[in-house]
C-alpha cells in the first residue's frame, strides 16, 4: 500500500521520534510512506476551543494536503494521535460545511474515511497484530480518551502489544479514566487537571512497569511530567515505538523527546525521506 503520513504538530515539534517510528514500521511491513510537504496542524485546537471560524484555513489545508488519498493516490492516511484522528474524521467536514464550503466540505469526508489511527490501520486494514517488534520490557497502556470513546479502537493497541516479542503487558487500573489533560482543559481547570494527574500516575506506578505507552504524545506528555516530577523512573513511550523496535534495530527506553536508538535514527526513516519526486519539489 502507499501510506501518507500526517506526522501532527505536537509530534512534529517536541516528539518526532512517534512519526519517525511509523515509517519505519510500515516501511518494515513492506508498505510505501509519503509525507506530504504541506502539512500542518488539523485543527483540533481551534474546534475544541470555540474558534471555528479562525479552524477554516487550517482544516482546508489538511484537506488540499491530504486530498490525494480521496483521488486514490495514496490508499491510506494513518495518524500516530487518537484525538488528530478523531478532529479529523468528525470535524473537519463540520467545519466547513459550516463555512458554506460544501464541495470542500465532502472531499473533508472522502479524506477522513481513508484516515486512520495506527492501531485501526494495523489490525482493520492490513490485517496484522504481530509486527515482528522485540521490546523485553514491562509496559503498562494507557488508552486515550479520544481514541476509546470518539474512535472505538478498543482492544487493537493492546493486541498489538501482546504480539511483541519479549514484552510483559502488566494491566493498568480504572486504565479508563482521563489522564487530565485535554488540551486546554489542563491550562482552563490547572487544579483539577493536577488532580486527574495525580491518580493517574498512581496507578502506573502500581503496576510496576518500566514504561508507560498510549497512542497520543500529548497524553503521554502530561503522563510523563508527572512520572518525571515523581521521580517514579517510568518512561513514557509511544505505541509506534514500542512497534518499530527489533533485536536488529531495539527502540531503547529514555526521556521523553529522546533520539531513541533504532527507529528513525537514519535519515532514511525520517518522515519525508522517501517522499514523491513531486512532494520533494513542493518541499523546495
């Protein structure tokens, strides 16, 4: 298949080592990755705030960028994030709809009904739950809000998890509940987002695991400050990472942001490496 890849700007900016490693995933399973030079923010924080109106340029430009995927260019587009993935299929065509712009508006749903987050597009569309990934570590999952109530991912993540080789998966209690962060939630409510955070962390510490993993960074990020401000040495790690690491190629445990050895360590599994030739010129 060939596989665009909208990277998202949290992961992007502070946490490139997520799409790094689903480059580096699919590439192993014999899949082709195009990152499309255009790409930006989907808009998420704009809807989820109020602004719908400021959201217009910036979902039409997740729209152009990924359009290709509605013309059948590319047959897929995945996303390392539940809630990049939840903005786009159920907002985006909202948004401009809204705006009166109804023909950019359905090719917004031709796009999100190609968009997937990394576990549905493992296990829904290419069929897999055993990725070939070594990772002898204890790994605690937590499942984000967005991906479990919005998406309906449900056990994927998990079962992907169980197939990796080496991997104990300790189960994590009340793994339902909200890590507190929320976008701007956590700056809006600071009290009870810490509060939220608070019994989080508790119970991964509980379980004993050397890492914490989701399929979100932003989650992981809020997670992660609390397990680092505990000093509790639990690392958070994205599910893509956890995937992409081999005994050839091991993803090795570090703090958040790290140049993990193993995936995305080469400049030929950097997002955008093996890009079209027209991607590539667009880039320029």
């Amino acid at each position: 298949m060939r596989i665009a890849l909208a990277a998202t700007c949290i992961a992007d900016a502070m946490f490139p080592q997520a799409p790094k490693a689903v480059v580096t995933l699919l590439e192993r399973l014999g899949h082709e990755v195009v990152f499309p030079a255009a790409q930006a923010c989907c808009g998420q924080m704009h809807v989820n705030t109020g602004y719908l109106a400021d959201a217009v340029p910036v979902v039409r430009n997740h729209v152009r960028t990924f359009a290709p995927v509605a013309d059948g260019e590319w047959d897929a587009v995945v996303v390392p994030s539940g809630s990049c993935t939840g903005s786009i299929r159920h907002q985006q065509a909202m948004v401009l709809e809204r705006a009166g712009l109804a023909a950019e508006a359905r090719t917004a749903t031709a796009v999100a009904e190609r968009t997937y987050e990394l576990s549905e597009l493992l296990v829904d569309v290419l069929g897999v739950t055993d990725v070939g990934a070594w990772f002898p570590h204890r790994v605690t999952y937590h499942p984000t809000c967005h991906s479990l109530r919005m998406l309906g991912v449900g056990d994927k993540p998990e079962r992907l998890l169980r197939a990796v080789d080496g991997l104990e998966l300790v189960p994590l209690a009340e793994a339902e509940g909200c890590c507190g962060f929320g976008g701007t939630f956590s700056l809006k409510n600071a009290d009870t987002s810490a509060a939220m955070l608070q019994d989080k962390v508790a119970t991964v510490v509980d379980t004993g695991a050397e890492v914490l993993t989701a399929g979100d960074w932003s989650c992981l990020m809020h997670i992660g400050g609390g397990l680092s401000r505990g000093g509790t040495g639990v690392r958070p790690m994205h599910l893509a990472e956890i995937l992409a690491s081999t005994r050839q190629a091991p993803v090795v445990p570090g703090p958040p942001g790290a140049d993990r050895a193993g995936a995305g360590r080469s400049g030929a599994n950097r997002p955008g490496a093996n890009r079209s030739g027209a991607d590539q010129e667009a880039a320029r």
